[in-house]
C-alpha cells in the first residue's frame, strides 16, 4: 500500500559531522607530525604533536560544547557558539604565551612546526566541518508526532 505519510526518524544530532571534522583534523595533524620527524627531527615532531592536541583538544571541547548546548537549548546555541568562540582563542592564546614563557619553544618544540600544524589542523577541521553541515540532512525543527498533516482523522 503506498501513502504519502512522512517517515519520522530521530533527528541527527550534528555529532556526526563533529566527529567526521575530528578525524580528518586528526589524521592531518598526525600526518604533520611523521613529517616533521622525518623531516627535521625530534624537536618538530615536539611541535607538531603540541600543535595537534591544541588543535583537538581547544576545537573538539568547543564544538562538542556548542554542539550538546544546540541539541538541548536551540536558543542559546548562538550565544553560547561566540562565547566559545572567544574562549577559544584566549586559551589558544594562554598556551602559546604558556609555552613560550616556559621556554620549551626553540629547544624541545619547534615553533615553526608548531604554528604551521595548528593552522593546517584548524584549516582541515573547519573545512571539514562546514561541508559535512552543509550536506547533512538536520532540520531547523522536528515535526510532532502522530497525524502527519496536523488534521483529524
């Protein structure tokens, strides 16, 4: 029997998209750090690798943050995205300045390498992260249960 009836699925939730951006930034990243050993040695590889958990630990906190705030409260999901957004980059900021004071940069990481996998890492996981949105299916809202045109019986 054909109907014209919707099919209701569960609505994708977005960390779909998060977790795709996560792993694409994570293989680059990862990827620049085997370069720089190979390339130039321990100290790169130092950078590289601190350039990959600042990349993953400061974007996946936040997007996954934005991401859990939007599914429960779609409200404020704007407020809280720039909030985040500038807690970023203070804590992006708070740890290179870390890192430069303690004087680990030149010696044991290299700032090179560094800057360079934070800005490949953080290119990879916005792109990512923008084409999987684009492209997924999750609607601005969820229709109620039961009749689907809204009429009665």
């Amino acid at each position: 029997m054909m109907t014209t009836e919707t099919l209701h699925r569960t609505r994708d939730t977005g960390a779909r998209v998060l977790l795709g951006a996560a792993a694409a930034a994570t293989v680059v990243t990862l990827g620049a750090a085997l370069l720089a050993l190979f390339v130039a040695g321990s100290a790169a590889a130092g950078g590289a690798l601190v350039g990959a958990l600042l990349v993953l630990l400061v974007f996946g906190m936040g997007a996954f943050a934005v991401n859990a705030v939007a599914s429960m409260m779609p409200a404020a999901s704007l407020l809280v995205a720039l909030l985040t957004y500038t807690l970023q980059v203070v804590l992006m900021g708070l740890l290179f300045w870390t890192l430069s004071t303690s004087g680990a940069l030149g010696e044991q990481v290299d700032e090179r390498w560094l800057a360079g996998t934070v800005i490949a890492g953080t290119m990879v996981w916005l792109t990512v992260q923008i084409r999987q949105a684009t492209r997924a299916r999750i609607p601005a809202f969820d229709l109620p249960s039961g009749d689907p045109t809204g009429g009665e019986s």
